[in-house]
C-alpha cells in the first residue's frame, strides 16, 4: 500500500488571518514537514525581506508546539490534526487513489452504498454523479450497449439511461429515429428527448432495477 502514496502527501497554502497578511505554504512529504512564509508589509523596512523556511522531520513536528500553534493559527485546527495525523503513519490512501481506480471500485458497491459515499466528501460526490461513473454502471450490468444506446446517452445523459425502463428507451429510440428520418416544427412535437425523462432518484425499488436496458 506504500506504493500508492504520492509525494508530498499533503500541502497548503494561503493568507494569514487579520490583520496578519504575510503568505504561508505548508509542504508534509514522506520525511519532512517543510514551513514556508513570506512577509508581505508596505513598511519599507520589510521591502526586502527575504521568504524564510523552516524543514523539520516527522518527529520533530510532532514535539514543536511552536510550529504546531502557527499551523493551527493560519490553516486551522482541522488541518493541524490530519497532519499530525499524517506525521504518525496514519495515512488516508483513498485520497491517493487515482479517480479511474476508484471508479472500479465504487461500482461494486450497491447503489444505495453509493448514494452515502457521495455524501462524504466534495470528491466522492462528484465520482458518484459524474458521467464516468453511470456510464461504467450501464456496461458493467450489461453484456453490450447498442450504438443506439450509446449515441442517446450523449443527449440524456448515462444516469438517465440507466434507470430508464427497456420499454421507454425503446420507444424514446424508435422516436429519436423517426425525427431523424422526417424533421418536424417545435410545434408538432413540443418536447424534447432529454425532457422525457423525469429526474430520477438514485436508488430505484428492486421491480424497476430489473428493467435496465442492454442492449436493443
């Protein structure tokens, strides 16, 4: 699993709180802790004032209270905690993963598990809802998705496509085709494809689950 941690493990940057406004950037690789500053002053005193830099190791972060409180001040307790966190071998390699991995895995978990890991943090929830994963979710529990499938996705939308009955994307196919084949006016025909389809909710009952559509 050592393998899988990137270096650095962790870094920020940002202002200090008022009326403090030097910048900061705080680097935790896999050996050092490294501190950044750089004064930023309209007094001409400060005008050259070169950016200091204080490295430490694992160890001594974890007995500097000093650096410790300028952490907590600047970037907040949160952040001091996961980095102390991070200097002890308490490493989060979910947060290593590439997306594409993770999207392997979150598609063996049940639909309802994946509603709850998408409301764990700003990036599950953007795996959980992104076009990637819905569409990895249609071909997994299909043996093949027809061109015409596929070619409606880009319109409505792979999570549209997979809870939608094999019924209803028959006959949204089959009308799709029709308007290919003889275009009509906005006013023969006042509905679009995408506003067939009624916004879902992510976990469907178990009848309408086993309606998918595989292949036409």
């Amino acid at each position: 699993m050592a393998s899988l941690l990137t270096d650095p493990l962790f870094e920020i940057s940002g202002r200090g709180p008022p009326p403090n406004k030097n910048f900061y950037h705080f680097t935790v690789t896999k050996s050092d802790v490294i501190w950044r500053w750089w004064k930023i002053s309209l007094r001409t005193v400060d005008r050259y004032s070169k950016p200091g830099e204080l490295r430490e190791s694992h160890q001594d972060f974890l007995d500097d209270t000093l650096l410790q409180s300028e952490v907590s001040m600047v970037f907040g307790r949160r952040i001091l905690l996961y980095t102390k966190a991070l200097c002890q071998g308490h490493y989060d390699y979910l947060e290593h993963l590439s997306d594409s991995l993770l999207l392997r895995i979150i598609n063996y978990l049940e639909l309802e598990d994946v509603g709850q890991l998408g409301r764990t943090s700003r990036r599950f929830r953007q795996l959980c809802g992104s076009e990637e994963f819905w569409e990895q979710a249609v071909r997994r529990r299909c043996n093949t998705v027809s061109v015409e499938v596929a070619s409606l996705a880009l319109e409505v939308g792979w999570r549209s496509i997979f809870f939608t009955s094999k019924l209803h994307l028959q006959k949204l196919i089959s009308r799709r085709s029709l308007e290919f084949l003889m275009p009509t006016t906005c006013e023969q025909h006042p509905y679009s494809v995408g506003q067939l389809f009624a916004p879902p909710s992510l976990v469907a009952d178990k009848h309408h689950s086993d309606l998918r559509l595989c292949t036409l």
